[in-house]
C-alpha cells in the first residue's frame, strides 16, 4: 500500500541539513518511489517541511497504481526497486502516455546510464548522495520548464505539438513522447522548412557532449519515424532533416 504522508506526519531522521533553511519548492503533492526507508523518511519530512504532501511507494507496483490513480506534480524516482526497476516503471508510464515530470533518483553516475534515463522520457536526474537545495533546485527547474511549455501548442503542416501535455499528433495519430525525441520534433518544427544539422540538434536536446552517442540523434529520429511515418521527417543527406512546410 502506497504511504500517504500529510505534513502533520511525524518522520523521524533528516537527509542534510533542514530544508527551512533551503530555498524550497511550491509543490502540493508528489509521488517519491523509494525502497530505502532512511532516505525515503528524510526526503518525506523535509517535503513536509515545505508543505508538500507525499505518497510514498516503496517498490514499482505501488508506484504503478499511485501514478495512475493520483494527480501528481512532479514524480521522484528511484531506480534500485526490490521488484522491478525504476527504469521499467518510467517506461511503463511513458507508454502508458502519463506525463508527470520525473526527477530520477540514482547511483548510476555514468555517461551511459544517464543518457538511457533521459532518452526513456525523464525530465532529469539527481545522483546520490546528493544535498536537498541540489533536489529541490532541479524540481523547480523541470517545473519551470513544463510550465513554460504549457503556455501553448505548435502547429505547422500535419504536425501538432502540445508543448503541456508532451504530445505529439500527426495524421491523426497522438502520442505522448520521451523528452528527448519531443525535444527533437519541436527543434525542427520551430525551422520548419529548414535544414538543421546534426550539430543543431545535438546542442538542443542534449545537456553536454559526454551524453552524446554516435548516432544518438540518427536513432531518435528512426523512432520517430516508426512511431508515426517515415514522411514525418525528411532526411537531406549529409545535411541533416527538416520538416516540410507543405508536405503535399
């Protein structure tokens, strides 16, 4: 059963010093999928401390169902689950086409890893150990983000963007989409009828050259493609893709 925490609930233990000495959040609930119960009590009370109400899930198939069932600002999200990993619970929310922000919690430092994460529909990720004004400084980035992107929807040709809910329609297909190949879409939508190169792309989408693979923005754009049509996106060899403005 998923822990619901109000900010009356008494949690022992802290993680860093107190988050009233933080500049904090403006969050009214968040799901925190965590099977550590030090760490989980300590981000819960220092979450209560900022007036956030928690669920707390302790392994994937609670934060399944509270993930379906509840209404929630932002997703914590742990990766080391005693019955499936975080990594399956984030592609399972992400097909299932739930589009609640997603800060990742994980001791997997590398390039690679931290690229998988990204590419599978998360908006960001923490790496443990980590200090709460650090966790509470990235929720309020991907909330300043999606708040942004919820201001308006892009149009252009047969390709509609709703930059809030994170989807995509295109011939009467529409689908929720992972932030990196969303991020990808919208950067040639902007250009619409312009060729943008490899390197454009890259600078746009992606935080710093390390999580770069070599063929990283060739594999985003395949499933695109897959997903909806090979015409979506028009390849100009050695010049990179664009999207026709009239694709008639």
């Amino acid at each position: 059963m998923v822990m619901v925490w109000s900010e009356r609930s008494a949690i022992p233990g802290s993680l860093g010093q107190s988050s009233k000495n933080q500049v904090g959040i403006d969050v009214k609930r968040i799901l925190l999928v965590e099977d550590d119960p030090m760490i989980g009590r300590s981000l819960t009370r220092a979450l209560h401390e900022q007036g956030t109400l928690v669920d707390w899930a302790l392994d994937a198939r609670e934060a399944i169902e509270a993930w379906r069932t509840q209404r929630h600002e932002v997703v914590l999200l742990d990766l080391g689950l005693p019955d499936l990993s975080g990594v399956e619970v984030l592609r399972n929310a992400r097909e299932e086409n739930m589009g609640t922000p997603v800060v990742v919690i994980t001791a997997r430092a590398d390039v690679e890893s931290r690229v998988a994460i990204l590419d599978l529909g998360a908006d960001d990720y923490i790496v443990k150990p980590f200090e709460l004004r650090e966790l509470f400084a990235r929720v309020r980035a991907v909330l300043r983000r999606h708040q942004t992107a919820s201001r308006s929807t892009v149009e252009t040709g047969e390709i509609r963007i709703d930059l809030a809910m994170h989807t995509v329609s295109y011939r009467g297909k529409t689908l929720r989409l992972p932030t990196r190949e969303f991020a990808l879409l919208h950067v040639l939508v902007r250009e619409v009828g312009k060729i943008v190169s490899r390197e454009v792309i890259e600078k746009e989408i992606y935080l710093s050259p390390d999580e770069i693979g070599s063929n990283a923005v060739d594999v985003l754009i395949h499933n695109l493609r897959r997903k909806f049509d090979k015409d979506i996106i028009r390849n100009v060899r050695g010049a990179g893709w664009l999207i026709m403005r009239d694709p008639r």
